[in-house]
C-alpha cells in the first residue's frame, strides 16, 4: 500500500503544483492520449524486441510483488531453519543414509511435509535436495559444497533479476522515447506554420507534453517501480543464503543448533526470528517418526 499512497502523493504534488502556479490540464488531458500511445507503445514494442516470451511472463507474475513485497516471511524463516535443524540433525545422528528416502521422494517426507510453503518453492527444495545429495556421494569438503551451492545462487539470482532489469531499461529509454513524441508533435506544428499564435502555441504545448510525460513515467513511476522490485528480488534471495549458510556450517562440523544460528544470522533484519523464537520453534519440533 505504501507504493500506492507514494504514486498518489506523486501525482498530487506534480499536477497540484502545475496548477497552482497557474496551469491549465486541459492541454494535457487533449495531448494525453496520443502522447501515451507514442510512448507506452513504443516501450512495449522495444520490450518486446528485447525480450522474449518466458522474460514476458516473468515481469508480469512479478508485479504483485511491488505492493505485497518479499515473498518470504517472518514464520517462513523460522520455518526453514526448523527444516534445516531437523535435517542437520538426522545427519549428526543417523547419519546421511538416513537422508536418503528423504530427498528422494521430498513431497512424500515426513520430514519436508511438516513445512508446505517450503516444498512448493521448486528452487529451494531442490537446493536443499541435491546439495544432499552430493553429500550421500561422499563430497563432504565444505569448501567445495559451498563452491558448488554459489553457482546455484549465481545463476537463480541472474534469473530472478530479470524482471527488474527490464523495467529498469524501460525506465531509461522512456525520456527518450518522450523526445520522440515531442519532435513528431513539432513536425506535425511546423506543418501548421501559417496558422495563428495562439493555435500555435497550443500545438507546441502539446508536443511538450510528450517530453514531460517521458521524463514523468521514466523518474516518477517506473523507475522507483524496478527499483522496488529489484530491493525484493535481493531480500527474497536471503531465503537460500541461509539454506547454504547452515548446511556449509554443518559440513564444519557444527553441532545443528549452532549451524541453523549462523544461518539465522542471514536472515534479513525484518523476518529475522530471535534466538528466544527460535530455541523454542525447534523446542516445540516434534520427533520425526519417518
């Protein structure tokens, strides 16, 4: 709600001031429409010749996330760390043998089942899965796991990006695209040149407001707009920071309490559980019986 109160708060600000100093929107609200099917149009256009279809779907489903914010919550971490201390634990006293049916099979669990939310992220369950996995095939160097579990993050995060990345390239071509707008609204004035001032002078304030309104969408609206998102994108990938952080941790011999604190270190600030939530979250684990 707070992006919508600031979009708001912009057009107040922006269009009130024009006003109060003397303007008139009549000019804007005529020159609006075809000004915004110049520039809108053209934006899509170059989105589209720069982009590609799964990059499309991708900003659509992600502009939720402006107004919800990180999809990952305060009882989603705590809930990882359960997960993780639960997993860390059966590995220090079972032994990673007893992992097997577990990540095999993740959905059927009854370890993973505890934690739904969890399974349905497809990213984060098989980070978790096949980093076991190369540890049940004997790569217990933590150096090398943690080498291992960065390419992952490396490459999800490029991914994730993308949407941000996009908007954020509209962004900049949109005051150019708003010229683009103005010289053809002054091509179109200079074929009128024989005409009175006043109808003129109309038209060149009309062509104007193709360059304002490029300037207007590009620092006022879709600017701040990839920013936010990209602010999103970074937080949400705390979330598998912490999955590499704990099981890296494990790998140096931590006992699972201590491995799943240091993951807990990671946590962004605002879902971040306190040590005291967090002893008594695995306090309150029940024993697996799987």
């Amino acid at each position: 709600m707070l992006q919508l109160a600031g979009i708001g708060v912009l057009f107040a600000c922006v269009f009130g001031g024009f006003l109060m100093s003397g303007g008139s929107l009549g000019v804007i609200f005529e020159a609006l429409p075809h000004e915004m099917l110049t520039i809108l149009g053209a934006a899509l256009a170059a989105l589209l010749i720069g982009g590609s279809m799964f990059e499309l779907k991708k900003i659509a489903g992600e502009m939720g996330k402006i107004v919800s914010g990180p999809k990952w919550k305060h009882g989603d971490y705590t809930d990882l760390l359960c997960l993780l201390f639960l997993i860390t634990k059966t590995m220090k006293t079972k032994g990673m043998i007893a992992l097997e049916q577990h990540i095999e099979k993740p959905q059927e669990s009854s370890i993973f089942k505890r934690y739904p939310r969890i399974v349905k992220d497809h990213f984060a369950l098989d980070f978790i899965c096949d980093t076991l996995r190369m540890m049940t095939m004997s790569l217990e160097d933590p150096h090398q796991v943690e080498t291992a579990m960065e390419k992952q993050l490396d490459k999800h995060h490029h991914e994730a990006l993308g949407p941000s990345t996009a908007l954020q390239t509209m962004a900049d071509g949109l005051p150019a695209l708003g010229i683009v707008a103005a010289v053809l609204g002054v091509i179109k004035t200079m074929g009128s040149i024989n005409e009175p001032p006043p109808i003129l002078g109309g038209m060149i304030g009309s062509a104007l407001v193709g360059t304002f309104m490029g300037v207007f969408l590009a620092y006022g609206i879709v600017g701040p707009l990839a920013t936010r998102l990209k602010f999103i994108t970074e937080e949400e990938a705390q979330f598998y920071h912490v999955i590499r952080d704990v099981l890296v941790a494990h790998l140096h011999g931590n006992a699972a309490q201590i491995s799943v604190e240091l993951g807990r270190g990671s946590v962004p600030s605002e879902a971040q559980p306190s040590f005291q939530e967090l002893e008594e979250a695995i306090n309150n684990i029940q024993p697996d019986k799987g």
